[in-house]
C-alpha cells in the first residue's frame, strides 16, 4: 500500500492507497483491495482509505463495495475521496 498504520492502543490499522483513474478498472487494483480487505478482516478490522481523481470516485465506489463483499471483510470500513487537482479545495468523499 502507499500507507499503512497501526492505532498505537487499539491496534487497528489503517491502509491508504491513491490511484489514477487508468488504475481503477484493472485486475491489479482489484485483487489488491481484495487482499487489503481480507489482510485487514484477518487483524480484527480496520480501514482503507483511497484517493483517486475527481471523475473516478463513483468507478472506485463501486470498486470498493464489490472487493469488501467478496473479501467478506464485515469489520473493514472503507472511504474514496475525489480530488479535483490542482484544485485541491475541490474534495468529495464517500463511505462505504
């Protein structure tokens, strides 16, 4: 992952991934928000937080709910934040 975290107290950890709108439907991507599911729903839980271009929020959405069901990854929270860059006062984020 781009970032990974550990709560120093809960232990929960954190993993961050930023992609580009051409990494967002491809097998890679998707087998690897598989694993970070799986990874983080073997730790108890967690969270995966993914940035990705304004225009590519609701593909990664879709991506990320899709991953989370088959990772069967109930204790994982997840979120896909939308940056217009340079613009980067322009921000949507979805929860999943």
């Amino acid at each position: 992952p781009d970032v990974f975290g550990r709560h120093l107290t809960s232990k929960r950890a954190l993993i961050g991934e930023a992609k580009t709108e051409n990494d967002i439907a491809n097998p890679h991507t998707e087998l690897q928000l598989t694993t970070y599911f799986r990874f983080l729903q073997s730790e108890g839980g967690g969270t995966i937080e993914v940035a990705v271009p304004w225009k590519g929020v609701d593909a990664m959405l879709f991506l990320m709910k899709k991953t989370h069901r088959l990772a069967a990854a109930t204790e994982v929270s997840f979120s896909v934040s939308g940056w217009a860059l340079p613009d980067a006062d322009l921000c949507v984020v979805r929860h999943g």
